[in-house]
C-alpha cells in the first residue's frame, strides 16, 4: 500500500511538472513562435473604441504570436475600476493614461521604468512631448499617445460684428482684456464699453474661462507664478507673480468680461460657452476643435497671450501609453511592441489623428498636410505652442491638490474673501496634501 503511494505521487509530481514546464513555455516564447497573451486597457467613445479596435486588428496581423484581450469604458469608470485593479494586483498589462496621471502611477511604484526601451528604439527629436513623461531624476514612464496643447480660440463673426482686429500673437493679457470689454455683450445688445451695459444680464462673454487647464494655470505661469516648485513637492502659491495673474482674473470676472465658476452652471457644460455662441474667446486645448466643427463656428486659432514680462505659457497632456512593471518577460516586451506600434508607425499615428482628438505626437505626421489641413485655419499654432509648453505641475497628489487650489481659489473668483486671502488658504491647503504623502 505504501508503495501504492508512492507511485501515485511520482505520476503527481510529474504532472505538476509537465504543467509547469507548458506554463513557462507559453509564457515566455514570443518571439520565439509561441502565443503571448496582453491585456490591453484604454477609455473610449464610441466613436474612438471602433478606431482603436481597427489598429488592434493591424497590429495582430504585425504581430500574430501577441493576442490582444481588451479592456475599455468611459473615462470615469476606466480610472474607478482601474484603481481597484491595482490594489488587487490585476491591472492590464498596458494601459492608456490620462497625462496628469502618470507620476500617481509612477510615484506609487506601478509602472515600469520606460528609459532603457525609449532610448534604445525611438528617436527623441522624431516625437512632440516624450519629455513630459520624464520625472526629475530623468526616467521615462510613459510614451505619449496623442499630445493636448492649449491655444487662444476666438470666434470669428463675433469680432466681425463688434468691428474689431482679430487676436495676434503680439497680444499680452491686457490687450486680451481690452477686447473682451468690446465684445462682452448684454440682452440689449449693448457692449461692456458702452455705459448703459447691464453685467446683470450678460447674453455674450468676452472670453469663457474654465479651471486649471483651460483657466487659471495659463495665466499664473505666464505671469511668472505657478504652483509648485521644481520638485513638485513644495507650494508657492503665495508669491506676487500670483496675486497679480489673480487680480487680473478676478478684475475680468468682477466686470462680467469672464464668467465665474457659478456663471458657468447655468450653461449645459462648463465646455459650453464658446461652441454656444456664449463666448467670443476661450482658452482651449486641441480636443475642443470637435465642437466648435460640430457647431459650425466661423472661428480661427492664435498664441495664448503673454506675460508682463513677455513671458508665454501653453499648458499641455500628453495622454500616454504606460506599461505594468509587473508586465515581465515577453508580456512586457509584447507590450513595449504594442507601445513602439503607436509610437513609430506614421500610418498608425494618420489613423487616430483622423478623428481629431489630438496633435499626433509623431512630428512627420503632425507637420503634414493631412494634419495642418482644415478647420481651424491656423493649426501651426498648436505646434508653435511646444516651443513655450508645460505640464500642469503634475506630480502624485496632482487631483488632490487641484481640488483644495480650486476650493480656495474660487472664492475669490465669486467674491466671496480677497485674492490674498484666498491665496493664503490654497498654499495652506495645498501644502498639506503634499507632505501628507512626500514626507511619510
């Protein structure tokens, strides 16, 4: 009987064996004729997610050994689900991230270090933005998708009507202000110029103005402010560079020239404004350029104004392709493909900037005619704009600390406390959330 036993666990533990032997195997060939299984997560559209299920498709016809499992909803639920993922250890393999993301990922130890692979296989001169993935000690964590850059979108019918120039790329903050009083309008029709104006019954604003990115950071940075300091881990929100950016956003929205955040609701979406017709001007990364097309805007695109110091600032997201530092092997090199798919492949690059989401990241394609073609006339000014672009100070708290600026900041856009008081309690506010998670 004992005997019996024993057989019966030799055959076992050389089952076991086999079994593991066919596990490795499959795991780790690849190149070498045996199948690789990636998990592939993304947010989408519906218009975006058929898109990206044909690139999938040309990819698997590159690549026959890699077999591509997606994994992909709304932006919202995308990230809910995708946090959870992380903390149970069962996140995609790769995944596409909003720009401002990256350094949680990285700075929570998720993602693999890039550097190696980036340097090895593309050319940084070739791309617009690798180095906006590059944390301060000069690691790659992300390989940007498709780039968001800010730009000064004005109405064209609106400024014909109020008989005025159109925007020019010598314009500084002051000359933006100017010709929001001539174009900001009330329901008789009358302009902020005019002494009969009522800025109790605004039908039309000069320049709508929304948040961080398409709102205050544009303005603070060109002024010679900001939020962090280099290292991302300090505030310095309370600075006169600041206090004179605020004064010259709460002056604007005193006089009803710009809306304020609760002006805002009264419209279907704080992107509302200016496809609208609410607004002749607005701060607007390249995303925006699909409704203002939907809407059939008569509209045009320049520089964002400069500083008083002649100083430029044009923020930008560069939504990236990332890649799970538990991705080993040849699943991680699977991914890396998939990521050099993107990144190398101009037809790839063609196919996504079709849909107009963003300024494709490969320079050949963004410089092409395919790309500088249609509305707004003047699309060389996103790519002008890299010469002075920069991050929104993203770093591992980046949405925590965006909330308590916001919190603060707001109120004395709606009036409500002075803009010194209203800085000293963001820099307060802010600072706190950084050393909760820098200085554990």
């Amino acid at each position: 009987m004992k005997s019996q036993y024993k057989k019966w666990g030799a055959l076992l533990l050389a089952i076991t064996l086999l079994s593991a032997l066919l596990i490795s195997g499959c795991s780790t060939k690849g190149k070498g004729g045996g199948d690789v299984e990636l998990k592939l997560g993304f947010y989408s559209s519906a218009q975006s997610d058929e898109k990206m299920q044909e690139l999938i498709a040309k990819f698997q016809e590159k690549h026959p050994n890699i077999k591509i499992k997606t994994e992909s909803s709304p932006y919202n639920q995308f990230f809910q689900k995708l946090d959870t993922q992380i903390a149970a250890e069962s996140a995609p393999d790769v995944w596409l991230s909003d720009g401002v993301l990256v350094p949680k990922y990285a700075e929570r130890g998720v993602l693999k270090d890039l550097t190696e692979w980036i340097q090895r296989d593309l050319k940084a001169d070739d791309y617009y933005g690798l180095e906006f993935n590059k944390d301060a000690a000069g690691k790659y964590w992300g390989v940007p998708q498709g780039i968001q850059i800010a730009v000064l979108y004005y109405n064209k019918d609106m400024f014909d009507e109020a008989q005025i120039e159109y925007p020019t790329e010598a314009w500084n903050w002051d000359d933006l202000k100017a010709a929001a009083e001539k174009l900001t309008k009330d329901a008789n029709g009358k302009y902020a110029i005019d002494p009969s104006f009522d800025k109790n019954k605004i039908s039309q604003y000069g320049l709508t103005f929304f948040s961080i990115t398409e709102g205050w950071m544009t303005v603070l940075k060109s002024y010679g402010g900001g939020v962090l300091n280099e290292t991302l881990d300090q505030s310095i929100i309370d600075s006169p560079e600041n206090k004179a950016a605020l004064d010259w956003i709460v002056d604007g929205m005193q006089r009803e020239l710009l809306p304020t955040p609760s002006d805002l609701k009264s419209f279907q979406s704080n992107m509302a404004p200016f496809p609208s017709k609410a607004a002749a001007m607005r701060i607007g990364i390249y995303a925006r350029t699909i409704d203002a097309n939907a809407a059939g805007l008569n509209y045009d695109v320049t520089l964002l104004p400069k500083g008083p110091e002649g100083k430029r600032f044009s923020p930008v997201i560069a939504n990236s392709w990332v890649i799970n530092k538990k991705a080993e092997g040849a699943v991680g090199e699977a991914a890396w493909e998939w990521v050099k798919f993107w990144a190398t492949e101009d037809e790839v690059q063609k196919e996504w900037a079709s849909l107009g989401e963003a300024v494709p990241v490969k320079k050949s394609v963004a410089n092409s005619e395919q790309f500088l073609s249609g509305s707004p006339a003047n699309k060389q000014a996103f790519l002008d704009s890299f010469e002075f672009a920069g991050t929104l100070d993203v770093n591992a708290v980046w949405s925590e600390w965006v909330g308590k600026f916001n919190d603060s900041i707001n109120r004395a856009f709606e009036g409500e406390v002075s803009v010194e008081q209203a800085m000293k309690q963001a820099d307060q506010e802010v600072q706190k959330v950084l050393d909760e998670f820098y200085k554990k």
